[in-house]
C-alpha cells in the first residue's frame, strides 16, 4: 500500500544582529529593507536565508563541522563549503568564528526566486550560461545563480546540467563514524545470486520503460512509468512498496520506494537509486524522450538488484528508488534524502546510484565518490573485479554532483555514482536516439551485477 511521507525540520530561534550589506538596489533594495526592518522589530531575523562559503578544506573532521552548525552542504570545492543557513545558524558559525563570506541571501519563504548549481563542461556552455545569468559563484564546472524558475526552461533548452538548491532547513547533527570497510573475500553464496541479474531481463526492463514514449516529468509516460516500476516492485515479497509525492513546478510528481526491512537492525540503512525519468530538452522534439541509456538502464538496475536482494534475509534495511526529476535539478532524490534524513534514529550507512550504464562496453566502469565516499569508491572497486572482472576508473575526492548520489553527499552519508564514463558520454546522450538499440547490454548486466554484489558485501554478518 502506499504510504505518504512527512518529515518535520527543526528551525532554531531568534536573533538580532546587524546584517551585511545586500546587492540590490531601486525599489527591490527598499522592499527588502523593509522586510528587514519588520523581521527586527518582531525579532524575527530567522526567516532571511543565506548562501554562505565556508572557507574550509574538505575533510571527514571539517565536514562533520559543517552538519553540527549548519545541517548541510550543498557543494564542495578544494576551497571549501557552500551552505544555507538561516540568520541563527548564520550567528552560531561566526560566534565560532568560522572563515566565511555571506555570497547571497534572501526570504526563507520566498518562491519568486531560487538557487541553482549548474555545470559548465565546455566554455561554449560558460558562455550561455553568462549569456543570460551572472553568476554568484564559480569553481572549475560549477556556477551558483539566482534565477526565476521560470527561467529554468533556458537551462533545459540548453542542455546544461543543474541542481536545485534545497533551502530546507535541516536538523544539525553530529556525522555518525564511517562505515568500516569489510575484507573482501570472494563469498560463494554471493557468487551464486549474480547470474539472476541477466542482460536479457534488464535489456527487457529498459525496453518496456522506453514504450513510455517520453518519460520526461511534464509527459504522460512519467507517470506510465512510475506506475509500472511500483508494481513489478509489489510483486516481490517482503517489500513495502510507496510512489511518495513532493512538488515540482505546477504539480505533484512520484518517486517509486520500495523498503525491505532488516530482520537484525533495521534502523541501520542501505540505499540503492537510480533516476527514472529522462530529457531530450524541452520543445517540439520533446514528444520522444526514449532515454533507454539515460536512465533506463539505471532504473533496471535497481529493480534487478532488488528482485535478487529482497528473497534474502539481509540484517539491515535496503531502500530500494526509482527517483523521479533527476533531469530538472535532483529533485526527486532530495525529497528522498530530506525524507530519510528527518527519521530520528535512523543511519543511513552507504548509497549505491547507477546512472547510464549501459554505452561503450570497454569493461570499465568509472566511479565517483567524495571525500567521505572513498571508502565506498574501494569496496566497489575491489568487489567488481572480484565477482564480475569489470574495472573501475575512480574519482577520489570528486566534486562532480550532477546526478542523485550528491543529494545524499549534501546530507553526509557516503554515497557514489556508477557511471559508463566520464569524462565521456555517450554518443545518443540526451538523444532521440537513446535507445535499447544502442544499448550495450553486456556492460549494463556487469554493472548491475557489481552493485548487487557491493549491496551484499556490506548489508551482511560481520564476520567474527
């Protein structure tokens, strides 16, 4: 049965100190200072949001400083955090005299406007981008801006990659310790559950998600499609299966969660994702958005994994998710995170996000992970080439956030993206012609197989 997801955010109290100047002018300058003026003479400062650079190099110790003061991240660079925060959080990280610069702020509630990452692969795209926004802040691929979202339809048209700011204000938490790296020894009942993961079911799982015709968010096979995936899920015993909703734009979209609870410590929690919805850019040709690579391939691999995982008796909880909206800004996958992140007791241990595996089989897989994700990078690595022989091009340390793995990385749980390559992509990205056709079955079925036996090599016994 499906069940709706509510989860409550903790907003901290109020305070009144001076605030740094604003770059406005005319008469949005003076609508503002008048909220502000009102903000003070209610002692209501809290409700102005910030975009803060914490000028702190990225470190396990250093990010565990920014969950305790501001309860999330949302980039990363070698120079250090970018954050949201609220005029309260604002005052405890200065108090505690953090290296910072305020880069923008503005109404916790308003909805005129909002913050985007957005990714600049080429000059050519930095170009377009500066065409029509001046950015906030820029490092290496990434730009900060403040747009309308109405504005957001250029960054599609453009086909530029981006990332919808969460303003939420989240609970400040202390980071739970890493998840100590088990010795990988080949385990041959693990072994044995690998070829259930079959080219030929995935090929077949990605071909039925591609008859949707288009399942990008405002067509009508996005919802043929999350109505679909929930029900071969509710076909596997033991799962709970739910299409929880949260907003985007003018309407309501659905993420497809399925949980097997753990029959040890089911608070402790497994996440294995992939986004379902795909893009050909928006207009005319928006009509056929196959995305059989992009990211059916993923999707299948997720239900592959959970039709062999879920007839076991794994000691902690897997959330299994097709997440929706990945291509419009992460949306899906942070409704998720924010979710997960709001359950009291709850530890979110690893998550597993596949995305486009299935183009080029050169018999390599690249592997993106975090500073806090390096652990989870090794494991995968070591695991692969164990069960399948696939090999594994890592990122270390990456910044590279533009799929859901990141939506997990802003909340502080290790989480990496497998991923046919990168830089590369493939020659039908974004494509018409994204399809089961050009699939590269052999590689998408190793994939998976590797995730599969990275999920089991982690949610087991520990050994004695």
């Amino acid at each position: 049965m499906a069940r709706r997801w509510l989860a409550s955010f903790l907003v901290i109290g109020f305070l009144a100190l001076p605030l740094a100047g604003f770059a406005l002018s005319g008469e949005p300058k003076a609508e503002f200072d008048e909220f502000v003026r009102a903000l003070r003479e209610d002692k209501r400062l809290d409700r102005i949001g910030y975009v803060v650079e914490v000028k702190m190099p990225p470190s396990k110790a250093n990010e565990s400083k920014i969950f305790a003061y501001a309860g999330k991240y949302f980039y990363a660079s070698p120079d250090g955090y970018l954050t949201h925060v609220n005029h309260a959080r604002l005052d405890r990280m200065r108090k505690a005299k953090f290296d910072l610069r305020i880069i923008d702020k503005k109404r916790l509630d308003d909805d005129k406007e909002a913050w985007y990452l957005v990714w600049v692969s080429t000059p050519e795209e930095d170009r377009v981008l500066r065409d029509r926004f001046e950015p906030l802040f820029s490092h290496s691929h990434t730009r900060l801006i403040r747009i309308r979202p109405e504005d957001e339809d250029y960054l599609q048209v453009h086909g530029l990659r981006y990332s919808l700011v969460e303003e939420t204000l989240l609970p400040l938490k202390t980071l739970p310790m890493t998840l100590k790296a088990p010795r990988i020894e080949l385990d041959p009942k693990i072994a044995d559950l690998l070829p259930l993961i079959t080219k030929e079911g995935m090929t077949a799982t990605v071909q039925r998600l591609e008859d949707c015709v288009s399942r990008q968010v405002r067509a009508k096979g996005n919802a043929e499609a999350v109505d679909w995936l929930a029900a071969q899920f509710q076909q596997m015993p033991g799962l709970e299966v739910a299409t929880p909703t949260f907003p985007y734009s003018s309407k309501p979209l659905s993420n497809v969660v399925a949980i097997q609870k753990g029959v040890k410590d089911p608070s402790i929690v497994f996440v294995v994702i992939g986004h379902m919805d795909s893009t050909v850019g928006w207009g005319s040709s928006a009509s056929k958005a196959p995305g059989a690579d992009d990211n059916g391939s993923g999707a299948a691999g997720v239900l592959h994994v959970a039709r062999v995982a879920s007839t076991l008796a794994l000691p902690y909880t897997v959330v299994y998710c097709c997440a929706n909206a990945e291509e419009v800004g992460l949306v899906g996958s942070k409704a998720l995170a924010r979710t997960l992140a709001a359950v009291s007791g709850q530890e979110i241990k690893a998550v597993l996000n596949m995305d486009m595996i299935a183009d080029r089989d050169d018999n390599q897989v690249a592997v993106i992970g975090n500073t806090r994700s390096n652990w989870l990078i090794d494991v995968f690595k070591d695991v692969a080439k164990l069960y399948t022989g696939l090999e594994s091009k890592c990122l270390y340390d990456s910044d590279i956030w533009y799929s859901d793995h990141s939506s997990f990385w802003n909340i502080g749980v290790p989480a990496i993206l497998t991923i046919e390559g990168y830089p590369e992509m493939s020659a039908h990205y974004h494509k018409v012609t994204d399809l089961v056709a050009n699939l590269s079955p052999d590689l998408m079925e190793r994939v998976a197989r590797a995730n599969l036996a990275t999920l089991l090599t982690l949610n087991a016994e520990p050994r004695r």
